[in-house]
C-alpha cells in the first residue's frame, strides 16, 4: 500500500511504502547557509514525526548546495542536528536551486 501524506497538484510532502517514508526536498529561510540549514532541519524533524519515523531512523539524506563553497558551514550544523551512532548514508552536492535566495535543500528517506 501507498499513503500520500499532505498532497498537493504538483508532489506529496511524504510517501509512505513498504515501510520506508520518502520526504520531498526541504529549503529553509535565513540568510546564511546554516541558518536556511537549520530551518530545514526543522521542517525534517516535522516531517519525519508526521511519518512515524525520526532522525535516528533516517536512511538515506541527500543535499543540494548552491555553492560547494558553502560545506563546510552546513556540516557545522548538520554535525550537531544529527544523532550520535545513527548517520543516514549521505550524499552532498552542487546545484542550482529552484530560488537564487535558497543556499541549501535536503531530501530524506527513512524507516518508519
């Protein structure tokens, strides 16, 4: 079975299967990467409660930053948000964001 989770014309914010919640992209706002880092992080952490599962249950993260130059600052936070002994496999790269203001976006996939 499928469960959509909030969804709209365009995307579901959370699809559910087999066990597995799958979070669309999360932005934050703020003018810094690790602020717009943080707000992101926040809206997982929504997310991921609202799909039964939590940051220890994280599988698979994915970011996006517009500029590589920008690592280092989001690791900073993302070092502290993400709990000890349960690092999701993770991919970061470079790419250009739906917004010019947007810095960083986060995608999730995780156990429920």
């Amino acid at each position: 079975m499928i469960e959509r989770i909030d969804t709209g014309p365009r995307m579901s914010k959370i699809v559910k299967h087999g066990g597995v919640a799958y979070l669309c992209g999360q932005v934050g706002s703020g003018a810094t990467v690790a602020e717009q880092t943080r707000d992101c992080l926040s809206r997982v952490e929504t997310l991921l409660e609202k799909a039964g599962s939590s940051p220890e249950r994280m599988l698979q993260v994915i970011i996006w930053l517009a500029d590589m130059a920008d690592f280092a600052e989001m690791n900073e936070v993302w070092d502290a948000w993400v709990p000890d002994g349960h690092a999701p496999a993770r991919a970061c790269g470079e790419a250009k964001l739906a917004r010019p203001a947007l810095k960083v976006e986060i995608i999730v996939t995780a156990a429920y």
